[in-house]
C-alpha cells in the first residue's frame, strides 16, 4: 500500500518509488508538460474544485478539533500528516460530513484518503460508461464490483455503493480486517446489503483439495499451476518477450489466493479493482517521513511487491476471461507499466486502459484490461482533447 502526501506539501515525489538511475546517457531532453497540461483531480469528485475546510470541519466535529492548527502567518489550517490519529480522524470526519457514512479502524491499519480512493472510483465509473466495449446486463442493470483486499478500512465498497448504489463483494485475508469491515458495513445499514465481506482461505491453512478442469482434485499450490498452464495452452508466446511464469521465482507473488479460488463458479462482475501492497520490506514502505497512514505487512508488502501481485491479477484474469467487463488495478510506480502492460497483450487481451492519478503532490496510476472484444476503433491518444488529459481512457 502506499502513503499519501500532504496536498500541502511543495515537493512533488511522481516518480519518488521509481527503479534508481543508471549512469546519465546520452539522450533527448525530455519536453516537460504544460502546466496546463498536468492530471488533475477527477471532475466529478467532490473535492475537485473545493478542498475540504479544516477549520470548518473542527468547528463541526469536537474531535477533529485538537489536530487543527494554524500558522503563525494566519495561513491556511493544517494538520500533522505523519500522525496516524489525524489522518484517521481526518478520513472519518471527511466520511461523515460528506458522504454520510459511519467509519473507524483501528490502530496501525492503512488510513486511506478520501479524495484519492474517489478518483478511483470514478475512473471505473468512466470505464463502463464508456461505449468500448459493450454492456451487459448479467447482473441485472446492477453495477457489481469486487475489492481485491478490501482492508479493516473497506473503503472502496462503502464509497461505491454510497455514491452510486453499486454492490460489491470485498475480499480480504486477516481476521482483523475482515471484523473491522465488517463493522463498517454493518454501521451503514443505508448501504449494507450492498456490501459483502468475503474471506479468503489462505493457501498456509492447509492444502484444499479441488476440483480442476478435467476433474481431477488439486491442492491450492496445483492449481495456481494449473491457471498458469491454462495460460500457455491459450496464447502463442511472443518471441520478443515470452510470458515465462517460472522466471526470476523469488520475484513472483507466493501469497494467499487474490481471484481464482475467491471468485465462485458461475459469479459474474462487471469490475474488479485493488490497491495493492506496493513494497517489498516494511523498510521501504517507511521511506516517506512526512506521512503516516498506517498499514499492515498483509497491506503494505509481498513477495515481488506491487509488479509480482499485479502480475498475479493478470494470471487469475486469463482463466477467469469474461467473468469480468474490467479488470483494474492501482499502480504506484510508473515504470511498472511497461512491463505489465506487456503481460497484458501477451495473455490475450483485448484492450487496455491507463490513467494517472493526482491527489496534491502525489501521483498513482490506474491500470485497466478486458478480455471482452471491442465494439469501436479506439481513438488514437494524440488526438485526444488535451482538456482531459486527466482521466481519459488512454
């Protein structure tokens, strides 16, 4: 998982988790974009046009009060964003004053920001608006979503079906984030039924025996195998950049179940969507001092980090094929896109999405595919309005 900037903050840090610089060579200087030009904050998010009012908020909420100080220049209101317990009672009041819900998580869980985690959900709001590829009407007219790792947090869910009565099933591994979202489910019984809390059995529970394809029962380690297989048997390699699920072994996701094994048989989706653990160690996900959003191992780190659970996703995806429109998911460094975006094509896709997500300082990026056949010929991006740089379906 990632931390989330100070809006505040003056030093931009879009590229601060990139892979560190080779020795300078020599090269074309690269043409910085217009600031005309940079990604904003979604147009639809409440807090595109006005940022949240710190003093208005103490003023409101006595127990936001204490964390809400003031320059001594009499500047803008602000908080201590690397404590922990004004950033969660910041997203509570955020929660309740502007979208109604009744929110908390304990100590040491991942925080998340409000504006942040509302770009993404409009982004896939955008996705299936969207006349790309065509809508079905498998779940009844009813937007249906999965949360990957839903966290004690739940955010994505509650912000879902409280802004556009979506219904979701929200996964996740640890007993505490599965109590902890469930409460938070269950404290907004205006959006309850919308919302499911799935537990995942992790493969370390001991080895579940299923059945595969042609009937023959598999443990859990099998059948990551047997989806890995189901890979190869269904696309030719590309020559240039074969998909070898087997290379570089200590970099590949080996943790519990994220889709096949989760998913039920016959489920249909028109979205999944993820926030992934973005880090390797803990060392390296406490690199930013100046936040502190919390999270756990489970939240923070695997194997491989973000580009080996990504990877994992798109693994899952090419046995799971249309049992979704859309599968998305959050990236938090750039230069993992190529290389994903290049397992995407090889497993068969048919199209791919990109978008970059801008919260104050801060960039993340979303990552979208589907293996439903395209109704349209995708515009060209260099013809795209440069008005909606942001967000557009790239």
């Amino acid at each position: 998982m990632f931390r989330v900037q100070n809006p505040e903050e003056k030093v931009r840090n879009c590229e601060s988790n990139a892979a560190p610089k080779l020795a300078k060579m020599p090269s074309k200087k690269k043409r910085r974009r217009p600031e005309s030009e940079r990604p904003t904050i979604h147009p639809r998010n409440k807090y595109s046009e006005t940022r949240p009012d710190f003093a208005l908020l103490a003023s409101l909420y006595p127990s936001f009060e204490p964390f809400v100080f003031y320059s001594h220049d009499g500047g803008r209101p602000r908080i201590d964003w690397t404590d922990f317990n004004a950033t969660r009672e910041l997203t509570r009041v955020l929660l309740l004053h502007d979208h109604a819900l009744n929110w908390w998580i304990p100590d040491g869980q991942l925080c998340p920001t409000v504006p942040n985690r509302s770009n993404y959900i409009h982004w896939i709001e955008d996705l299936l608006a969207s006349d790309i590829i065509p809508k079905t009407n498998a779940s009844g007219g009813n937007v249906r979503g999965f949360d990957i790792g839903t966290g004690a947090n739940c955010i994505y869910p509650l912000l879902g079906a409280s802004l556009l009565g979506w219904s979701f099933v929200g996964s996740d591994v640890t007993e505490v984030a599965l109590e902890w979202a469930e409460k938070n489910v269950k404290n907004n019984p205006h959006i309850s039924q919308l919302i499911e809390i799935r537990k995942v059995e992790s493969c370390e529970d001991g080895p579940s025996m299923e059945k595969s394809h042609d009937g023959e029962s598999v443990s859990c380690e099998s059948k990551i195998e047997l989806s890995a297989c189901a890979v190869r048997e269904e696309v030719d390699p590309l020559p240039s950049a074969s998909f070898d699920l087997h290379s570089d072994a200590n970099k590949r996701y080996n943790g519990p179940p994220i889709l096949l094994d989760v998913v039920r048989d016959g489920e249909r989706f028109d979205f999944c969507m993820c926030n992934p653990p973005f880090f390797e160690t803990m060392e390296e996900a406490g690199l930013n001092p100046k936040t502190s959003c919390g999270g756990t191992p489970e939240e923070m780190i695997c194997s491989g980090g973000e580009k080996a659970f990504i990877t994992r996703i798109i693994e899952d995806s090419a046995v799971l094929k249309q049992s979704f429109r859309w599968y998305t998911s959050m990236v938090g460094r750039k230069s993992n896109l190529k290389s994903l975006t290049a397992k995407l094509w090889e497993v068969g896709v048919t199209i791919v999405k990109t978008t970059e997500f801008v919260q104050g300082q801060t960039c993340r990026w979303g990552l979208a595919w589907s293996f439903v056949p395209p109704v349209r010929k995708i515009v060209s991006l260099h013809v795209a309005e440069k008005n909606v740089m942001s967000f557009m379906l790239e």
